[in-house]
C-alpha cells in the first residue's frame, strides 16, 4: 500500500530529526574549537606563555563540561522520540562516535599539558606537519558538520557529502603519514617522540571516527534520497 504524502513527510522527518541534527552539530563545533587549541599550542611550543597555556587549558576543559551536557541531552531527547524515530541505533552508533571523537581530542590536550610542563623541545618541522595534520582533520570535522545540516532539508546532496568526506579523510591519512615520518626522523628524544606519535594517531583517530559515523548517517540517507 503507498504512503499519503503526510505519511512520507512524517516517516522522512522522523528519520532526519532536526533537534538531533543540531545537538551533532553543537558537538562537532565544540570539537572544532578544541581543534583549533590545539593547533595553537602546537603552533607556538617552546613559546607559549604559561598564562596563556593555562587559559587555553580552562578553556578546553569548560568546552569538555559543555559537551558532556549536550550529549546527555541528546541521549535524553532520543530517548523521549525512540518510539517514532527510524534508524534509531544509526543515530545512537553516530552520536556516541562524535563524542567518542572529542574525547580523543581532549586527550591530546592532556598530553600536550604534559609536554609543556616538561620543557621537551619540539623541531619546527615537527610543530608544522602536526599542525598540518589538525588542518586536515578540521576539514573533516567541517565537512562533517555541512554533512549533518543538509541531512534535513537536502538528503541528496548530503549522500553527495558522504563521498567527499571520504576524500577529507584520504587527506588527513595523508597528513597522518607524513607527520609519522617527520617525528620519527627527527632528532628529538624518545619520550618525546613516543608522546608526539600518540597525539598524531589520536589526530588520525579523530577523523576515522568522523568518517565512520559518517557512514551510520550514510545508511539513514538512502531510505531518504
């Protein structure tokens, strides 16, 4: 039996649930912003003042807080919507790899915390090709995000964006590789490299776990195309 065209519009909105699409959106612009510290402490080690360091780390970890409300309230809303929304678990597997992304991202800054307080020396070469890798990973949190506001309005040209996130994350495991090589023929000492190899894996990790949930959203869309 065909579906009245008030039914197809009930089934599509209840796939492509806009305060769900908002409460990703939240998350990966917080994501964004802990990126962007992140390069900038990168960026500047050896030369950081420890004031600023430390603003940079109240405000990472305050950004943490607010995430941590913002999935709890999106659990809280699935939770109230589950009995109409289709593709429940797509938008729970993408939800919990969103916030699974941002807590890798405030790892790093954990770890770049240790690094400062250590006084280890970081070569500029070194501090560039990581700060090239955040680059490449805000991409594909940024496409992740225009991937998430088209879903509602624009599912085709949203399936399109799914293709071009592959491409982002292609770049970053570029990135990636690179910033491997750069640390690992650097003449810094071990302790250092193993900590600097740590933050580019979780970097890469960070845009995996993007594209993967990507891929949940991916499913949904082709019900919706």
């Amino acid at each position: 039996m065909s579906l009245t065209r008030e039914q197809v519009e009930a089934r599509e909105g209840a796939i492509a649930d806009a305060k769900i699409v908002a409460y990703l959106d939240d998350e990966v612009r917080k994501a964004l912003q802990m990126l962007n510290m992140i390069r900038e402490v990168v960026s500047a080690l050896d030369g950081l003042s420890p004031s600023r360091f430390k603003d940079v780390l109240v405000a990472s970890r305050t950004l943490k807080e607010e995430v941590d409300k913002v999935h709890r309230d999106l659990l809280s809303y699935i939770s109230k919507v589950s009995p109409v929304l289709y593709h429940r678990e797509d938008w729970l597997r993408a939800t919990y790899k969103v916030r699974n992304s941002i807590d890798r991202l405030s790892g790093i800054l954990y770890r770049l915390e240790f690094l400062v307080s250590r006084g280890w020396l970081v070569s500029p070469d070194v501090k560039t090709s990581i700060s090239e890798l955040c680059e490449a990973v805000a991409e594909v949190a940024e496409g992740f995000r225009k991937l998430l506001n088209l879903i509602p309005t624009k599912p085709s040209e949203a399936l399109a964006q799914c293709s071009k996130l592959l491409h982002y994350e292609s770049l970053a495991d570029s990135r990636f590789r690179s910033a491997t090589f750069t640390i690992l023929s650097s003449n810094l000492s071990p302790n250092t490299v193993i900590l600097l190899l740590n933050i580019a894996e979780m970097l890469e990790d960070v845009s995996d776990i993007l594209c993967s949930a990507s891929e949940d959203l991916y499913i949904m869309l082709l019900n919706m195309a």
